[in-house]
C-alpha cells in the first residue's frame, strides 16, 4: 500500500538532474553554493573567492545560467516537471501562496533547511511561480504567479499585516479577510503567514509584537492563558495550561510560573494561590483591604452579608474569612445588628 511519503518528492536526483543540463563546471558550482543545494548558501563574494573571479562575475554567470534554466523549464525540462506539479498543485489546494518552511514540509520527504533550498531553486526555475526572499518584511516563500506578481503579492501582504494593525487586537482570519475584502480565507491566512509583521495563536492573528499572540516569556504566557480562559486561575492550573499549550518553549516549572506570578503587576492574588488580571478590575490589597474598598465605595454602613457578597466578587476567599476581618479589625465598626462601617 502506498504511503504518504512514497507520494512525495526526493530532491536530490532533481536538483542533481538539472545541474546536469549545466556544461561548464564553474557554473554548476556557483549554482550549487549560491542556492545552498549541498550545503550552506554562499555570498558573491566568497564564491569569487574561491573561483578567483570578481564579485561582480560570480553575479553575471548565475544570472545568465538562471535564465536558460528557465527557458528550458519553459520547453518542458522533464527532470523538474514531475516537482514543479507537486509545488503547483499544493499552492493551488492551500492558499496559492506558502512559506518554503511548510511547502517543503508538504512536497518533500525531506523537511530541512537544504530541502528548502532545493524546493526554492526548483521554483526559482518554473514560469508559473513567484518567488520571494526573505527580508525583513517577508518570510521565504512560494507563490502561484497566475494569482500574483511579486509587487502585488507584496501590497496584498503588507494590506493584511495594515488591517490587522487597524482593528487593534487579535482577530480571526474571517474578520480580517471581511476587512481586507478577500473572501478566499485559506488565501488571506497563507497571505498573512507570510508576514513577518504578524503572528498567529489560538486561531487569532496578531501583530508580532502582541504578546497575546507572539509570547515571549512566561510571563506573556501566563497573560495569555489568563486572557483566553477568562477567568481566575490556580497557579498549577496556569502551568498545565501553559504545557498543554501551542507555545514555544512550553516545558517550564509550576515554580518559575508562581515565581512570575508574584513579580508581574499584571496579576492579583486573590485566593489561596489564585490568581486573576488586574484589567478585569481586580486590585492588590489583603482581605481587610478589600472591606474597606468596598464600604469606602458605599459610602454607608453595609449588612455583613452584603459586604461578604461584594468581597467575593474580587476575592476568592472563604465567608469566614471575611468575617473575622471584619469583627477582627479595628478598622470596622459595627453600628447596628451585624451592620458594619469604616471607623473614623
């Protein structure tokens, strides 16, 4: 039974294959380093080096063996149809554009960064692709020309990555594509991951610099997993969600977790190890100090039922708790039938 990796390409015979079409040695050799066929990707000038040739030279022969591969790609060079096919049709299938990261990935036995290279020059080589360095807008990748010149595919993604910035927080890739007036969604999220400007998580886009989606440290972290769930946490809560989570670098320790807890302002302590986000109108303070918060707010004397229900809307304490604080401290005052004030 075929599998699917028996229904996916091996690189190396089709490179080998179209070096092969190449007469002269020196520029089966600039080739080979300036693409990183074999190995690393070479500069101009450490292939002039080598060949003792200028800089400039290196440039005009690969520029010049370039084109004729693309003539006889374009008179059908069998050796890369069969790849050129696979590209195609994966474009075609999942957003008509794609990082070279996962197209390899998609058409490749093979998925490493000399996999990438040579699924690169094979498309460097096809009439009906576009292809896009990386920079420090773009990521590498791959595009279906009959969808895109390289200047239209660049305004489209600089377009997505803009609209992201407008709507101001992170979004999903309907409403971008409902901003952007793209309805072909899988086609605006290929687009918007292709941006080095954007990042996803959770299934909401983002700018980079958004923690919410593109966290950095723990503490982001925690931030995010608080944000996404809404609602108080136990610390040991908090790191399982991290571990069980999409993020990079998600193996870290309950105490480094507690640890960033405690330093970020960002968090409030409100029960026995609970934690919530200060934006959710939460503040610092002890027990007493929410009592008092609370009977400052109602100006009045409150029933301790009253300032029990109060309390326990920014503290997850027990009833009990809040009892002996309020006949405990000197701060309160009783003025009637367990009916409580601030003292003067």
């Amino acid at each position: 039974m075929a599998t699917d990796s028996d229904k996916k390409l091996a690189l190396e015979p089709i490179v080998n294959g179209v070096l092969e079409t190449i007469d002269k040695e020196r520029e089966r050799e600039i080739i080979s380093r300036r693409f990183g066929l074999f190995d690393r990707k070479e500069t101009l000038e450490q292939i002039g080096e080598l060949l003792g040739i200028t800089r400039e030279r290196v440039r005009q022969l690969e520029k010049a063996v370039i084109s004729k591969l693309k003539e006889a790609a374009d008179k059908n060079l069998q050796v890369i149809s069969e790849a050129e096919t696979a590209i195609v049709e994966e474009l075609e299938n999942n957003g008509k554009v794609a990082r070279i990261t996962e197209l390899t990935g998609k058409v490749s036995a093979v998925n490493d960064r000399i996999a990438q290279s040579r699924v690169s020059f094979i498309s460097h080589l096809s009439s009906q692709l576009v292809v896009i360095e990386d920079n420090d807008n773009f990521y590498h990748l791959v595009a279906l020309k009959k969808y895109h010149s390289e200047d239209s595919l660049k305004k489209q993604i600089a377009s997505i990555a803009e609209t992201v910035k407008t709507i101001g927080q992170p979004t999903d890739i309907k409403e971008v594509a409902k901003q952007v007036g793209n309805s072909d969604e899988k086609h605006v999220e290929a687009l918007a991951s292709t941006s080095k400007k954007l990042a996803t998580l959770n299934g909401k886009w983002g700018l980079i610099k958004w923690p919410t989606v593109n966290p950095k440290n723990i503490r982001d972290k925690i931030y995010v997993i608080l944000h996404v769930e809404g609602k108080p946490l136990h610390f040991n809560e908090i790191a399982k969600s991290i571990k069980d989570s999409e993020f990079k670098r998600n193996n870290v320790t309950t105490q480094a977790i507690h640890n960033e807890l405690i330093k970020d302002s960002r968090f409030v302590l409100i029960g026995r190890g609970i934690y919530a986000l200060k934006e959710w109108g939460y503040s610092k303070g002890t027990v007493a100090d929410i009592i008092s918060d609370v009977l400052k707010k109602a100006g009045e004397p409150l029933h301790r039922d009253e300032i029990v229900k109060r309390v326990l809307k920014s503290r997850y304490v027990k009833e009990t708790t809040i009892l002996l604080n309020l006949q405990g401290k000197e701060q309160f005052k009783r003025v009637a039938k367990a009916t409580y004030t601030l003292a003067e």
